[in-house]
C-alpha cells in the first residue's frame, strides 16, 4: 500500500473503534491489530493515538456535515425529516464515540476537535439558512436555528442513554420542535411571523407541520 | 486571615478574574495582584491555576444551581420565569467565564470541571421535576426536560455573542419554548399530554403560558 493509502485505512479502521466504544477505551495496539501492521508502523504515519483520533474525526465530521445536505426541492418540513433521518443514522452508527465527543472529557476535549464539533454546526446552520431561502438572518431567526441545532445534539444524546424511545418518534418530533420553536420566536417578533407564514404556505396538508397542527388540534379538544 | 479565610478570599478574587474574561488569558499573577499577595503564597494555597479555576468553578455550580430553587408555590409559569431571570442575572455577571466553559477547550475541559457543569444540570433537572410534581419521571417526560435545559444554555451562549436580543425577550421566551416543547411531546403521547393539561389547569390566563397562547392565536389570524 502506499503511504496515503495506508493512511486513509487507518483512519478507517480507528474511526469504526473510537464510534463503537469511547476513545478512551480504545488503544493503539487495538487499531494496529485491526488493521493488521504492527504498532511501530501504526506510529510511523501518526505520531500518537490523538492525532489519529483527529483524524478519524475529521472525517466523521466531513460525513456528518454532508448528512445535511438536501435537495432545495418540495416543502421544508419533508426535508428536515429526511435530514433527521440521516442524522439519527449517523448517530447510530456511531454512538459511544458520538456520546464521548459530545459529553467532553481530557481525551477528546482538544481546540482541534473543538474546532470540529463547531465546523458541523456550522455546516448545519448553513445548510438550513438555504433550506430557508435566507442569506442575511436576522438576530432571532440565527438564535431559533443554531438553538434547534443544539437540541437535536441533546436530544440524540439522550436517546443512546438508554434508547427508551423509539427513533422514528424522535426524528418527527424534532421536526416538530423545528416548527414550535419558529412558531414562539414569530409569537413575539414580526419579521419571523413573515418567514413562519411564508414557510408553512408551501407545507401540504400532509406533511410532518401539518401532521403535527392535527395532533394539536387533537390534544386541544 | 486563617488558612481557611484566605483559600475563600483566594477563591472569590479568582472567580471574579475568570468570569470576566476567558480563564485562558488569567494568570497567577494576576490573582495574586488583585488579592494582595505574592504569586508564591497563592501556591500555598493551590498547587496550580487549574485547582484555583476548579475551586472557583465550584463555588460558581453552587450558586448557578441555587438560582433554580424557588418556592413551590402559584402557578408553573411564573416560577419558570423566575428561574430563568435569576438564570440570566448568572450568565451576565459570569459571561466571559460561562461562554469559555460551556464552549470546551483545553484549559477549562478537565473531568472535574465537566463533573461539575453535569451537575449543574443534574440539579436543574431535579428540580424542574419537582416543580412539576413527578418524582418517577417517563422517558419522554425527561426529555423534554433534559433537552430545554441544553436549550437555556445554548440560548444564553448565543445571547451572549453580541447580545443582540433583549434578555427579557429570550426568558420570557424560553418559558415559552417549555411549554411548547411540552406541547409536541403531548401531541405524540397521551402520558404527556395528560401532565400538560394538569399544569395547564391551574395556569391564570395574564401567566407566561397564557400569554403565549394570545400571541400564538394572534399570530395564527
């Protein structure tokens, strides 16, 4: 193999560790014997298990960025439950990694992987600004997008403690939460009743906003 | 001073310096200046800045989780509202400090201080439940819960950049969001939806929970 290409199965090999059990728990003579070199050659292209780990985080990260990306086609809230859908599977698929990033600690709290965790949500933001159709947000639509954001992380985080509810319900209702917490923002500021009224024009009858003004509706009476 | 007096006179003077700007950029002589003794005796006291940062980051958990504590009395709406005014005072007096902290990083992101912040939240939590009247809470039911507090945090950071928002704006708000992230849970399980007619029930309608079903009614004709 060559050195890039011995590289890139590394990266593989410890990114499929470090998701399935915390980093910490997980040791370079593991990752050597999973990808099947010795130890020294595991060190002769990372120079310790926390570069490798940033390695292998960066491209977790560059994947679930991507999971946000969605066609501008059809109403909004089809498409934040399909992103959701993506998301959940990332979460899955990684889930003691995930929880380890995510909870902080010594052994993954580093500016580098700060600095990663902070380019996804930012990845995200950026991604849901255009679902939008907004390019210069106003101070309260940037606060419902990027706190939204920062609930679908607690809420996933939550769910792998235990998984007590089922997935699918979880993706529907952050969708739901969405539409909720635009729908107190626009309660108290104009400019983001214009963009809830412009938004929920396009949404079917069917769709998860309006699946979720039925059940409303339902719990009210 | 005693021992004992000077450790808390050491500790308050610390807390102080690091809430006002990033623990990152406080040093020890800076600490020992503003208390009025050598950079030497401040290591009597603490072997390092980063005991210093977790004696005072305790003394600050305390007082942050203090500040849920309310009287079980009136209606739900306005003890939250409460909350999240003496919560606000908190992030204001303690901004640079917080953002640092809650942001992550190599200074502040040790596992005593990330024990500490869970805590913080743990008490927030046990709290809010009691508030509510369940001592054995549903999965959903803590969800709901654990998930808002990661919103108050998320929205006091973002207030935080640039504050650009009113703050009486976002606590009002974020008693709000409570009830409709409570709201979209209900619309998905009857548990919940039963918990939320109980607190409704006993809601004036001039309460933060009625007053965000005018606006939400004004807003929707």
């Amino acid at each position: 193999m060559g050195v890039e290409e011995r590289r890139q199965q590394l990266i593989g090999v410890a990114l499929e560790l470090f998701s399935r059990r915390s980093p910490d728990e997980v040791s370079i003579d593991e990752i050597a014997s999973a990808a099947g070199i010795s130890r020294p050659l595991v060190y002769h292209y990372f120079p310790g298990k926390l570069s490798l780990y940033e390695a292998a985080l960066h491209r977790a990260s560059d994947e679930l960025a991507s999971r946000f990306v969605e066609p501008r086609e059809g109403p909004l809230g089809a498409r934040l439950l399909r992103v959701m859908g993506r998301y959940f599977d990332f979460v899955d698929e990684h889930g003691p990694g995930f929880s380890a990033l995510m909870r902080g600690g010594p052994a993954v709290g580093s500016s580098t992987t700060n600095a990663l965790v902070d380019s996804v949500r930012q990845a995200a933001y950026v991604q849901i600004l255009s679902h939008l159709g907004v390019t210069d947000p106003p101070a309260r639509l940037e606060l419902v997008v990027r706190s939204w954001i920062s609930l679908a992380e607690s809420t996933a985080l939550i769910w792998l403690d235990g998984r007590r509810i089922p997935r699918a319900e979880l993706e529907t209702q952050l969708v739901h939460d969405f539409a909720a917490l635009t729908a107190v923002s626009a309660a108290h500021d104009e400019e983001m009743g214009a963009l809830l009224r412009r938004v929920l024009a396009e949404e079917p009858a069917d769709g998860p906003f309006g699946d979720l003004v039925g059940r409303l509706i339902a719990l009210a009476s």
